[in-house]
C-alpha cells in the first residue's frame, strides 16, 4: 500500500514483542512525541486469541514460514525457521511457555556486553514490570514461588495449568511427574527465580482460556500510528562524520526525527541493516551494496536443536482431540496441554566427553555453575515443531505424548545472508544446527535418557525421528549482538539514530523460552529511551 511521505520522532520497524512493548511504553511517557510502528504482516488476527490459537501451526498466512539452508546433521534436509507475521509478532503464535532462564546467563551476558544493566539483579525490575504473576497451586499452598520475584500487575497475565483460571486435571500429570523423576529431575518450586535445574509446572502467558500477547497487553497511545501489512525495504543513512539516519524506505517514505528502531526480530533485523549497507562489506559486495558501515551484522545465529518423539499411552482420553474437549476437571482448550517443564544439566560424564571438544573460552560458558544445556517437556497430543518431509501419523484414536528434547546453550554460530539486493527476498538462515560434537554429544544423551525413562510405553516414532533428524525450537538470537553491532543500549555502533531491540541483540543463547526476556529487554530499552529525554 502506498503512503506519501510522512514525519515521526520515532519510527518502530516490526510490530513484534518487543515493539509493541516500546511503543506502548514511549508513547505513554512521552505523550507529545509521535511514534510510527510498521508491521509487516496483519494488524489482527482472531485465530490468536484463544488460548489454543496456536492452531494455525506452519504454513499459515500469520507466520514467515521460511526454511533454513540444508542442515548436514538433519540428513541434509532444511528446517523450519517461523516467526510471527502479525501485530505482536511470536507471542502471537507461540506456545506460550514463560521462561526467565538462569541468572548465569544474564551475568554473562552483564560480562559480554561490560554493562551490569543487563545482569540478573538488574534485570529483574523489567521482568517484574510485564507480568501479572498467578502462583501454581503449589507454590500457593507451600508459599514458595513468589518471595519479591514476580510481578503483580504488569501487562501480561502469566499463569501455571493448576491456576489458569478453567480447569485444566490433566490425566497424565502424576505420569509425567513420574517420568520426569526418572530422568532424575528434582521437583522445584519454580524455573523463574534465577535457578533453573529441576522440573515444576510450567508458567504460561495464557489465563481463563485466552492468550496474553504483545498487541492485546501492551495498548499503544493516541500518539501511535500504525501500518500493518507494510513491508520496509531498506534505511536512509546519510554519511557525514558520523552515519546519521535520515528515513526508511517502504512501499512509501517516512523520515525519523528522533530515532528509527527495528525490532524486526533476529531473522529480519539484520537483513533490513545489510540491505541499508551496515555488514560485513565482503557480504554486501556480493549484491552491490555499499558498505556503509563494517559490522558483523547476521552473524552468531544461534537456535535451539531440537529432537521430538512421540508415545502411545495406555489410558483412555489422555490427550487432546481423542475425548470431550471440555469436562468437569479439564477444558482441553483452556491452554497448550502441559504440566511440567524440566531443565537439565548435562551429565558429567557427558560434559567431559563434550569438553574435549571446547575452547578454554567456550568451557568458560558452557560449564558455568547452574547453566542449563537441554530442556525437556511433554504435551499430551501428537505436537511436533519441524516441517519435515516425512510425516509419522499416530494411532488413531489412542492418547499420545509428545516429548521434547532441546539443547539450550547450543555451542555453533551461524548466519542470516542477503539472498539478493532485492528486499522481497527472503534471507539465507543457516542456524548450523548440531555443528559442534559437544552438541551432539548432550542432544544424543538426552534423547538416550528420555527413551529409557519412558521404557513402559510404546514408542512409535523415536527410530524415525531420530533418522529423520530433528528440527528446531524457533528461538533465534544473536545475529545483531550486543557487543559486536550494538553496543549496551542496543544502538547500532557506527550510527546515529538506529537501534535494534528484539532477540537478535542476545549476545549467547539465554537456556529459555525468549518471550519472557525478550519483553523485558524490550522494558529496559523504552525505560532508557524515556530517559535520555527526559534528561536532554
């Protein structure tokens, strides 16, 4: 859709988590400036609201559905790579799993980026901010869980299914409780206060039915307008003594007075900066791009590997869609049909296997006191998250579960590349999946683990996945890092006027789910933005 040129303090490129989040925060705070968001898929759509609005799954019109070059280690097949395209981005279209990560990480990260803002203390006032925290059951009868960590009336309302506002007696909870004792997980009160070894029932941004997302939490001032369905093609930088923005260019033109932020998400983010000369300039030499600015913009992708199995159980109408979807002690559709969540260190036997595959920087990372290297859960329903070539179908009629394997703290780095100079293009997403043995290694056991420890049921898909490879969890980072393209106020070195604020500024794999930081983030941002205002 064409537009004629137009001014704005501020322009927000991707309608996504963290740009909703900015744009509500800013608009707000600061009522007389104007503030443009571009999104580049729908304003809205009712498929999300519900707390099962996933549904839609791969291959929908609100979600990017790319595939990743051939991945060696998944039998040279390509893999998944979606995103939301929608108002609110992938907390639109997600699972909807609420996890911080360890407190480990975010130190790391303070290291990483020589900023303690960014460090667990210091982020925990952003965490609180955007969320309203309903304990579990038994964080309610133990009083544990809460203790000051959580927020209690931030935007998002995050819940556990003991506590999601329908009933949601799931008939394999003490199973899965069971199967996660036996890999030798310790029940904990909680994964969200800086600790994360152990299995507790999982937190979820859904309540009494319908999803908390971005663009439904976080409304937006009168002083925001926003276009939906526009897709930006490059940025307007003008090469003085230092590189300033003047404008973005889209399917019209608009001018930042103040600042243009993108928060395009960590696939798309780094494309729209290479399209506008800031990269590698080897990279933008190959399309006939001028280099405008020399950073290593598209690098260090990181995702979660991820290797799923599926498992018929002997009870009647334990998983969804093979009973009533709504009875007396549990409404199917109230949220995704899980209980518990496990993150695990890797076992030291594997560790030092793993280790003799590691830098001494590296080990300094990865065998860090409480860092967590896989993550397992199950959800009752045959659920996977890859697009593959081969589709296992279940029995049908019999109740599955679904069990998840991921590595959190992946080791390899790979790449977002311009495929052309043309912005209609998609990038070239190598995620360089299981590229380093140590990954191997730990993904390997865990799937050893998970097999034994489900060892009375019988398994249906595990020789095919495992054949098949794998896919991933969508949880891409990195690829603007902090430190390297950004410095610690997420401003692109180099350039004044230009952030970038979503997961591609992650300078490590976090070990979580990123909506929860990705919000947060995005709240220390607005905060710093607010600020430096108000202070002239």
């Amino acid at each position: 859709m064409a537009r004629t040129e137009q001014s704005f303090d501020y322009i927000i490129v991707g309608g996504g988590t963290a740009g909703c989040v900015l744009a509500s925060r800013i608009s707000k705070a600061l009522p007389n400036v104007s503030l443009l968001v571009i999104e580049r898929g729908v304003a809205r759509d009712d498929r999300v609201t519900p707390a099962l609005g996933f549904a839609p799954g791969f291959g929908s019109d609100i979600e990017t559905n790319l595939l990743s070059t051939p991945q060696p280690n998944f039998e040279g097949l390509a893999v998944s790579q979606t995103s939301g395209l929608i108002l609110g981005g992938s907390s639109a279209v997600n699972y909807e799993t609420w996890t911080r990560g360890a407190s480990v990480d975010f130190d790391q990260w303070a290291e990483i980026s020589g900023d303690r803002r960014w460090s667990w203390e210091r982020m925990l006032p952003y965490f609180k901010a955007n969320e309203t925290f309903i304990p579990s059951a038994t964080q309610k009868s133990s009083q544990k869980g809460n203790r000051g960590l959580h927020g209690t009336d931030g935007p998002i309302k995050v819940s556990h299914p003991s506590t999601s506002g329908k009933p949601r007696d799931y008939p394999l909870r003490q199973d899965m409780a069971r199967f996660h004792e036996a890999l030798g997980a310790k029940l904990i009160p909680e994964n969200n206060a800086g600790s994360v070894i152990g299995y507790t029932e999982v937190a979820q941004s859904n309540y009494d039915g319908q999803r908390q997302f971005a663009a439904k939490a976080y409304p937006f001032g009168p002083n925001v307008t926003v276009w939906a369905e526009s897709e930006v093609h490059n940025i307007d930088i003008v090469e003085r003594r230092a590189s300033r923005i003047t404008g973005i260019r889209y399917s019209g033109d608009g001018a930042a007075n103040v600042e243009i932020i993108l928060s395009a998400g960590a696939l798309f983010s780094p494309k729209l900066l290479m399209l506008s000369g800031i990269g590698l300039k080897e990279e933008l030499d190959k399309h006939d791009i001028p280099a405008k600015v020399d950073l290593p913009v598209g690098k260090n992708l990181s995702d979660y590997p991820c290797v799923s199995t599926k498992w018929t159980v002997n009870k009647k109408d334990a998983s969804i869609g093979v009973g009533p979807m709504v009875t007396k002690s549990c409404d199917w559709s109230a949220g995704p049909p899980m209980d518990w969540i496990a993150f695990h260190r890797a076992k030291d036997s594997t560790l030092e296997a793993a280790s003799k595959h590691l830098t001494a920087d590296e080990k300094k990372y990865y065998l860090s006191e409480g860092k967590a290297h896989w993550e397992c859960f199950t959800m009752y329903g045959p659920f996977d998250t890859s697009e593959r070539l081969i589709k296992i179908d279940p029995p049908v009629g019999e109740s599955i579960v679904s069990v998840f394997n991921i590595l959190v703290s992946p080791l390899p780095r790979g790449s977002v590349e311009l495929s052309s100079s043309d912005p209609a293009d998609p990038p070239v997403v190598d995620p360089a999946l299981l590229a380093s043995p140590a990954d191997k290694e730990i993904l390997y056991d865990a799937v050893r683990s998970t097999t034994t420890a489900m060892k009375n049921l019988e398994d249906v898909a595990v020789a095919e996945r495992v054949k098949q490879g794998g896919s991933t969890l969508f949880h891409y980072s990195g690829t603007c890092a902090m430190g390297t393209v950004v410095d610690a106020e997420c401003r692109v070195r180099g350039v004044e006027g230009l952030r970038v604020v979503d997961a591609s500024v992650f300078p490590m794999p976090l070990g979580a789910h990123y909506q929860a930081a990705t919000y947060a983030l995005a709240e220390q941002v607005a905060e710093m933005i607010v600020g430096n205002v108000h202070n002239g």
